[in-house]
C-alpha cells in the first residue's frame, strides 16, 4: 500500500532557529498536505498543496510539492515556542482521503 | 461556525465491553472520515462517508468495528466487543471535496 517517510523523526531546536522537514512517498500523489497536532488536540491543516512544483507559504511556514508527485518539504522559520508539536505530511489521490506520515516531533527551547 | 465535535473526549472500558464514539461533522460537509491512532504509530485512514453512504471502509480492522452515518449528519463509530489493542484516539474528519479535511480533537479510547 502507500507509505509516507518523514523525516527527522524529532527535532529539538533554539527558538529563532529554522526549521526544515520533508515528506517522502512510493507513490505519487494529487495534493500534498501538512498537519499539525498538539497534545490533545487533533490535526490542523497548516497548508495544502494541489500541483507539482507548487510552493506555497502560511506566515512564517512555507511548503513545496516535489516536482516527482512523490515528495514535499516544509519549512518553519523563526521558530517560537508555540510551534510546539507533531507534524504530519499526508497525501491524498482521491476525495479528501488522506494517507498519513509517521510525524515529526518538534521541540523547542526559549 | 462549529468545527468537527467528537464525543466522548476520554473513554476508558473494559475488555470485552461495547463503546460507542460520536462524530459531528461541519455543518454542510458530505466527506466524513474515521482515522485512529494507535499509540507510536502513524494516523490511519479507516473509513470514509459520503452523505450517508461508505464510500471507502478498506481501513476497518475487522468486524469489531461498526460505523454508521443515518442520515448523513452525524456519524457513530461502535466497536463491540472492545479488545485492548483497540486503544488509541479516533478521530473524525469532514470535507467539502478537494478542500481539505479538518479533523476533531479526537477520543481517547482505552481498554483495559
């Protein structure tokens, strides 16, 4: 079946640091999209992504579809505090079914 | 507008006993999915609705596990009878299509 890599698995980085993930996949998908979780909290849309090559940017967050269909990377830049948490790349080929990373735990210290 | 509510937040059961989860989506979204979280492990897809039709239910574990959708509201999830490697959190995900999913905060769901 389809399978997604990210990596690092975990991050621990100063505040003010940036911050760089990627997302890898056999397989190739329609829109790419990146996730964040905090503790006891589901996943929330950062950013989605609908074409290759496309790069696109939310604030201080910015991603890219990878030209193959079969990667993406996000990057965060001046880290704070409060970008605390898990995140997931997911893609999905059909409807808004997504397929999930393992995520990337990111910690940060003020 | 209210997001994707799930009830309840924190379940805790017994091996062997029934649990039902809740799922209310975003008022006007067709798409409702079920994805869960098994402890260190990725979120997995397991089912998704369209209005009150399974569309796609290739991820259910087995037939434990019983989603319904009457009348393309809200969504049940029942898992009868409950096994410990069920715990994990469940959560709920509506859509209008090719928008982007937004997801609920989850239930927690441990079986002792």
């Amino acid at each position: 079946g389809q399978q997604l890599n990210q990596s690092p698995q975990s991050m621990f980085i100063q505040e003010g640091e940036d911050v760089s993930m990627n997302c890898t996949s056999s397989s190739i998908f329609n829109t790419w999209l990146w996730y964040k979780q905090d503790p006891g909290e589901g996943p929330v849309l950062l950013i989605a992504l609908y074409k290759a090559g496309e790069l696109t940017s939310n604030g201080r967050l910015t991603a890219q579809f990878g030209i193959t269909r079969k990667d993406s990377f996000l990057n965060i830049s001046a880290s704070i505090p409060s970008d605390v948490g898990i995140y997931f790349c997911a893609g999905s080929t059909s409807y808004d079914k997504v397929i999930f990373g393992p995520g990337t735990s990111l910690s940060v210290i003020p | 507008e209210a997001g994707v509510t799930q009830f309840p937040s924190h379940s805790v059961i017994e091996k062997g006993q029934t649990v039902t989860l809740r799922c209310d989506p975003i008022s006007g979204h067709d798409n409702l999915y079920w994805y869960r979280r098994v402890m260190g492990k990725e979120i997995k897809f397991l089912l998704h609705f369209v209005k009150e039709s399974k569309q796609d239910e290739s991820g259910m574990p087995n037939n434990r596990f019983l989603a319904e959708r009457t009348g393309g509201t809200y969504s049940t999830l029942k898992v009868q009878p409950a096994e410990l490697e069920d715990s994990g959190v469940y959560f709920c995900a509506s859509s209008l299509r090719g928008l982007g999913a937004f997801f609920g905060q989850g239930t927690r769901l441990t079986v002792v």
